[in-house]
C-alpha cells in the first residue's frame, strides 16, 4: 500500500449505495461477497462498505482450465486420451478508500487481512478457504472457494495511497468448479407393507425405495452424501448406467444389523463411513470391488436396495450441484 505525497483522489461515482449491481464479464449483471474463514462476510460490490469492485478487471469466471492428454495419431495429428480439470485464478480488483486517512487504512487492514487468513494453518495443519458467491439477478447463487495468492499491496493508479487506493487480488481454487449453495436432498423410503389384493387394490408412494431416477441439474459429476436410516442387513447401490455398485453390511463392522432408526453417512468424496455415533464403517464395504460412484449431469438410473427393510427404512441423498461458470 503506497504511501505517497499527492492530491487526494475522490472516489469515482458508482451510481450510488446500496448493493449496487456491477457488471462481470460473461455473467452480466450480478451482486459478489466473499465470506472468510471466520464466517464473515465482506460484499464486493457495495460502495456503502467503503470499497467496491472495479469489473473491468475481473477474470477467471469462465470455464474451468484443462489439461489435455493425447496420443499422436498415425496419420497425423493427435486423439484425445484424457482431460483433466485444474485449479483455476480469479482476479478480482477491489478500490478501497475512505474520508481519513486513518479510515482508509482500517479499511484496507481489515480486507487484507479477510483475504490472507486463508493461508494460515489449522492446529491439524489444514487451512480454511474462503468463499467468493456471485448472485445474479433472478435470485441463482453460485460459489467457489477460494485462497489469497497475491495483489493486496496497492496499485497507485486508482488512488492516491492516502485516502484511496486498488488492489487487484488473485484468488486460487483448489476445484476449479462453481457450486449452487442451495443443496439438492433426495428421500427414498420402504413402501407401505400392504396386501395388494386385500381389502382393494393399493399403490404405494412413488418415493419408494428400489429402481428410481436422480436428476444432476449441474454440468459436471457430483459425489453425493448418502444417509441411510435402518431397519438394514445389507445396503447395496447401483448405478444402473455404468453399473457401478457398492454395499454395505453392517455386520462386516461387528455391530450387526442396522436397527430401526439407527443411521449410518456414506460419503462419497472423500470416501468414508460413519455409523451415528461417529465410528468408522468402512471397512463393512464390499472392497475391492466397491466403486462410491457419482451423480453425472442429467438423469441417472439407479437403485437402492435395503436387504431386511421394514417400517423406517430410507435412504436421504444430498449433494450441491457444480458448475463450469459463475
């Protein structure tokens, strides 16, 4: 942040406070906050903050950046093998001022150091992102998160150094995919235990455990989150698309069969299992052939089969959509 002897520079006019809307590129109009790691959030785009984003800057909310693999074709050229996503860099330049000096200063301490918390280790040795959100206009939410790479030493050119000046933050993404907040939860439970002949002919709810279909609304694979509440002796879901399955016996575990009520969490990136009470589960997989496959976009097939289900038997899957662009 410079220090230097000049005229005191005036903020440029923004069309006034509030949360005023700004224009990103390749998203239109839209509102922004970042959320650090304490849970505090910081709008980017309200002059009433006492700093606002200058959008002729932004980047790095488009698509996703990708490695590609090929293999050299014989007769010329190359075949696609293999694409990886990579972690991707958002440039985000922020104008900071303030009436005093001493104002301004406080102002662009406490943003500085919003962002470069990021980088600071846990006790565990892990550090906490930071999360950026782009809300548009017709109310969609998308998020990514974030750490502080670079950018928060001052420019000089918007501003004077004194009481105004820009920074123009890099902000690096472990997964460069966009994610909605809003989460996407799917209930499946045991259909009612009825005689179908007596005294008249019933249906059961649709919302039945069995063959059934999950709609990915994202553009990308998402690892759901499995919650699944007994009675249970064996768990087993397939993916009837790729055929890719993976079961679960709770009595692999030493704890016997799930019970009415009991749960047991099955996530799927990072893998694990946890029974309610926290313990660990995962060795109850049917490995080596256990494949805790994702959701990819669009409908997928699958079905949930509950071996020795009864009366509470359900399985709640939950994942947030993910996305190529803000």
């Amino acid at each position: 942040m410079p220090l230097i002897t000049a005229p005191v520079v005036t903020p440029p006019p923004t069309g006034g406070g509030g949360s005023t809307p700004v224009p990103l590129p390749e998203i239109g109009f839209a509102t922004a906050s970042y959320t650090d790691p304490t849970g505090r959030v910081w709008p980017l785009t309200n002059e009433d903050a006492g700093w606002f984003t200058l959008a002729d800057g932004v980047s790095g909310l488009g698509a996703s950046p990708y490695s590609l693999t090929t293999d050299a074709h014989p007769r010329g050229g190359a075949r696609l093998r293999y694409a990886q996503p990579q972690a991707r860099a958002i440039v985000w330049p922020l104008y900071v001022y303030g009436e005093t000096h001493v104002e301004f200063v406080g102002r662009w301490r406490a943003l500085a150091t919003a962002f470069t918390r990021t980088l600071r280790e846990n006790p565990d040795g892990s550090r906490t992102p930071g999360v950026l959100e782009i809300a548009r206009p017709d109310g969609t939410r998308r998020q990514i998160e974030v750490f502080y790479q670079e950018g928060f030493e001052g420019k000089g050119t918007k501003g004077s150094g004194i009481v105004s000046d820009a920074a123009a933050i890099t902000l690096w993404c472990e997964d460069p995919y966009w994610a909605d907040p809003v989460e996407v939860a799917v209930h499946r439970e045991t259909g009612a235990l009825s005689s179908f002949f007596t005294p008249y002919p019933t249906v059961s709810s649709s919302q039945v455990l069995g063959a059934t279909e999950v709609t990915n609304p994202g553009d990308v694979i998402v690892w759901p989150t499995w919650t699944v509440t007994g009675p249970a002796s064996l768990i087993t879901f397939t993916h009837e698309g790729s055929s890719e399955s993976f079961s679960l016996n709770p009595s692999a575990t030493g704890h016997g069969n799930l019970l009415a009520g009991e749960q047991v969490t099955i996530s799927t990136d990072p893998p694990s299992v946890r029974y309610q009470d926290g313990s660990n589960w995962v060795g109850g997989l049917n490995w080596p052939a256990a494949v805790l496959w994702g959701l990819a976009p669009g409908k997928n097939p699958v079905t949930f089969q509950l071996d020795g289900s009864g009366p509470g038997s359900a399985v709640d899957l939950r994942f947030n959509p993910r996305y190529e662009t803000a």
